[in-house]
C-alpha cells in the first residue's frame, strides 16, 4: 500500500490544507483525501507541488507498507531461493 503523509507535512510545517490549497492550486477535496490518505490516484504535478512548497523530497510526501509483511517476506523467499 502507499501511504501518503500530507497530513503529517502540515503538521511539522504549522499549515492547513486551507493553506495548502492556496499554494499548490491543488483542488479541496484532493488535498482532503490525501490528508485522510483516501487518494486512490495522485497527478505527477500535484506531487511536484507538494515538494516544491514544502521543499521536500518524494519520499517525504509518500512511502511504501507493505500490506501483507509476511506474505511479502515469502515472495523474497522464493526469489532468492530461500536464502533470507
């Protein structure tokens, strides 16, 4: 699963998704679900704009959890014979 962190970037920075809309042009209930992580598509330049106001990396807008950790250790299992 990707988790978004928009809301923690708020938070650390003191802004609001009001604010955020108004410095990225990015539309309410976007902004909404991505503080809510409920996104299920992000736009490229809306990840730019996010990066750009908050001069910050991608990964700090968004990561990788793995929804199943085991069934994940598993496939690695399998790709490298076992060997994990």
């Amino acid at each position: 699963m990707i988790k978004f962190k928009v809301g923690i970037l708020l938070a650390e920075h003191g802004k609001t998704q009001a604010w955020l809309v108004e410095h990225t042009g990015i539309r309410p209930g976007t902004v909404s679900k991505l503080w809510h992580n409920k996104v299920q598509r992000i736009d490229i330049e809306h990840l730019n704009s996010i990066c750009n106001v908050f001069n910050c990396r991608i990964e700090d807008v968004m990561e990788f959890v793995p929804d199943n950790p085991l069934q994940l250790n598993n496939i690695k299992k399998q790709i490298f014979n076992d060997k994990i």
